[in-house]
DNA sequence: GACTGTGAAGCCATTCACAGCT
DNA sequence: AGCTGTGAATGGCTTCACAGTC
C-alpha cells in the first residue's frame, strides 16, 4: 500500500463503486470502464482512477478494469470478507430495522447479537439475533472478541454505552445517536445522523427555490 | 445573505451545532463561546466561528453568542420551521422505524403519510400515521404539495419511485436504497447509505491497527 | 484508437493570526 | 482581558492533460 494520506471521501466512493461492481457483476458483464463506473455512481472518470490509484494498479490501459477482478481488490481494501463480529445496542424500532437490514448481511456484517436495558425483551430474538441484557455487554464483547457496535439507543444513554464499549475493548463504533460521543482516538466513530441528513436537504431546498 | 458558495459540510456541521444549542438552552445556559461550541460538537472554534460567518454575525465580541438567539438563527438558515410537508414510501423494517423517528419530529419532519406496494399494510396505521396505495402517490403529491419524499423501499424500485416522486414535482428526496438514483438536477438529493458507512469504519479499523 | 495511471494545476476548505469590539 | 469576525496562508481534494500501454 502506498505511503500517502487517503481522503475519506474517497473510501466512500470505493464503498459506492463495489455496491455498482457487485451489481454489474450479476448482470454478466465483465469488462469496465473508468467512465462507466463514474456514470453509474455518480462521480467523474477521473475521480474513479485517482480513487483506485490510492491503493495499487488495477486495470489495463487501453483496456479498461475487469469487474469480478477490481470488485474483489475494493473489497479487500474495504476489509469487508474479513468476518468482522458485530454486534448491535439497542432494540427500539431503530434497532430492529437494522438488525434485519439486508444492506449489512449482504456486504458481510453480520450482527450476531442485540443487547437492551427493556428486561421484557431480553431472551427473545429479533429475526433469530438473540437479545441480552446491556450489563452483559461487557462479558461478551470480551468473551467474543467483538469488533464492531452498532449503536442505537435513545442520545441520553449514548455516552454511558459508548464508555462501556471503550471499556470492553471495541474497536469500532457506528453511532446512530444524535449526540457527539467522546470517544478515544484509537477506537474508530462514524455518526450516522439521520436528522441531519432531513436539515442539509431542507436547506439545499431552500438555495434552490430562491435562484 | 452572502453571495459566497457555501460548503456543505459547512452546512452539515450548523445542524449538528443546532442539536447541540437546543441541548444546552434546555440546561438554563445563556451564552457559549465558539470554543465551547467546538468542545462540545468536536470541532475547532475557528471553524465554527467560520461556518456562521457565511451566514451573517450571529455574536458579540468579546462576549460570545447567545444561546437561544444563534441556535434561532441556525433553524432559520436551516429551513427548519418552515412547515416542511414529508412522506415516506416503503412500510418495511427500516420505513416504520424512520416514521416513528423521534429525531425527526422533534426537529419539525413530521412524516404525515407512508406508502407502500403491500396491500395488506394498506389502510392501516403505522404509529398514527396512515399507510396508502403507492399507485396513490402522485395525487397525494400534488394535492398536498409535498416537499420532500423519503424513500425506503429495495433498491430495485428505487429508482421507480424516484422517477413517480419527480414526475410529482416533488422538491427534495431522502434515499435510503442503496443505489445511485438518476434524477434531474432542480430536485435535491441525499443518499443515506448504511452499508457504506459501516465500510468506512471497517477500513478505518484496519488502517488503524496496521499503524 | 481507447483507456489507464499520474504529475501538475486549479480549486476549495480549514487553520492561522490579528484587527476590532465589549 | 476576552472573544468574534475575517483576510491571508496553508493544506487537501479534484480536475486537467498527457505519457504510457494494449
């Protein structure tokens, strides 16, 4: 892997590009352009190659990328095959839809277990994930060696699960809370704020109805 | 308002300030500075004192920002308040959580209607809001001169809806579907991908761990 | 001729540092 | 003295344009 700093951004695009790969894979075709692959993400060809470039040489000039090929090099990078464990806090109605989004399992997260403070739901099972009790957390995510928590408990209790997850030994945290958790630099955040995503929106609406 | 380009991460970051103003103005705090601002969003107080520099001059020098008057402000640049008229397509897992989303009323989203291709879920009531006939969207659209559509159905009629959405002259869309959505450029788009951002952590773990 | 890989240029966002105000 | 508002400097991402390869 090459020595430079790589812009988030375009591990995202990575992200988008194997979604479309996998996609055109099952159609049956095999080969690939650089502005094929921008046509059907959304991006620019140029964007697509620098992308790639960040991590290694993956087609063939004059050619073009094979697309099971250039699929399975993204996916490596993205550490996805990897079996990461991942587990889940949190079985409100947030909770259970992701714990049965096809979206994860799919791409190979798959989450082995729920855990809630609601005594009434611990010992079901959400679509077979069995849910727990959160003063289990701890044990299991020891126990398990767990990678990966999803976080999606209501923002008050957020930090406190946040803290116990640092405490366990986590090594990922996907944060559905809207909250900012104060989090150790050498465990891993993304926030996904689903508000915040409506704002964004309703202000690019706004721009564009006054041009 | 300045005739400046906006960032949008610019953009991104004031809602994130909003939630958390509204959070201290709850806790009797009058006045904050950039820097407490920053502390408590995890950001820089040079940003944000930036961010708002777009917008107009929101404090006093030598003293700060008041609290309930900046977090006011934000919500009008924002759009927020403006009586934004929502619905929701896809009854699924991911669609009745997203209409019992707390975080949207509480920040003025409120779903008024779910449709869905299911006609057993027809008629009923998803958290008190009724669910229709996705082949009544686009009366409902038009009638009610809705704003913006959250889409949450499989991607494999996402862009379907999308196009139904736009023919309705819908102005904003909120996609969840995992794909890249076609879609004219007067009608503003955000993509949630789930999937994507629990890739990024993945990489980030890996990279992380190789250090 | 077609398309990749990449240094260089251009552009945009963040950070710095200080003038201006209370 | 303390904090905002902002031009200037820095840093980082994107686009350009072309050499290299098939």
């Amino acid at each position: 892997m090459k020595n430079v700093k790589i812009p988030e951004v375009a591990v995202s695009r990575l992200s988008v590009y194997s979604r479309f790969l996998t996609q055109i894979e099952k159609s049956g075709v095999v080969r690939i352009s650089s502005g094929e692959i921008a046509a059907g993400t959304g991006g620019t060809p140029a964007q697509v190659r620098k992308d790639l470039a960040y991590f290694g040489e993956f087609g063939t000039r004059g050619v073009g990328y094979n697309v099971a090929e250039l699929n399975k090099e993204i996916c490596n990078i993205l550490g996805i095959g990897k079996k990461w464990r991942v587990i889940l806090v949190g079985a409100g109605n947030l909770g259970s839809a992701l714990t049965q989004y096809a979206g994860f399992k799919s791409r190979g997260f798959d989450i082995e277990a729920v855990f809630d403070n609601d005594l009434n739901k611990v010992g079901l099972r959400l679509n077979d994930t069995p849910v727990m009790a959160i003063n289990r957390i701890y044990d299991y995510v020891v126990e398990n060696k767990i990678d990966i928590a999803i976080i999606a408990v209501p923002d008050k209790h957020a930090q406190d699960i946040a803290d116990l997850l640092v405490t366990s030994g986590i090594k990922g945290i996907l944060n559905f809370a809207p909250v900012t958790l104060n989090i150790p630099e050498d465990v891993q955040v993304r926030n996904v704020d689903l508000a915040v995503n409506l704002e964004i929106l309703s202000f690019n609406i706004v721009v564009n109805n006054k041009e």
